[in-house]
C-alpha cells in the first residue's frame, strides 16, 4: 500500500483540475477521467496521485502552442 496515500473528495478533485463536478462527472462517464473508489454509497474518493497522472496526461497530448517573438513578425 502507499505510504503516501491521498484521497480526494469531489470538491477537492473539482478544485484541483478547475472542472466543474458535473463535468467530472461527464468525462468519467465517457471514460476520460479516473473513476473514484466508493467509501460508502454516498461517499466517493480519488488517489490524488490518479488525478495528477489525468493532469499530466493532459499536458502530454495537448497540442503544443508557439508563441511568436515580436521580432519574429
């Protein structure tokens, strides 16, 4: 088990990734983000550490921007 293990509520998953709940909620449902592990029926928890793997990945495929000197014009 990890030593460091970190559960999130909605709220804090919602404040980390500036989503709204709802549309956590949306992209679980299409399966593009990490499901939460059930504590009791109205308690759901993430691993902090899924939830910064979700952030990084959306680093990683996003597309990069090129910001142009004004020099460059």
């Amino acid at each position: 088990m990890e030593s460091n293990l970190r559960l999130l509520r909605i709220a804090d998953v919602s404040k980390k990734t500036t989503l709204g709940k709802s549309t956590i909620w949306l992209k679980m449902g299409q399966g593009s983000f990490p499901k939460p592990a059930k504590l009791s029926p109205a308690i759901n928890v993430w691993k902090e550490s899924d939830i910064d793997a979700w952030i990084s990945s959306c680093f990683e495929s996003a597309p990069q921007n090129h910001i142009v000197n004004s020099n460059e014009a």
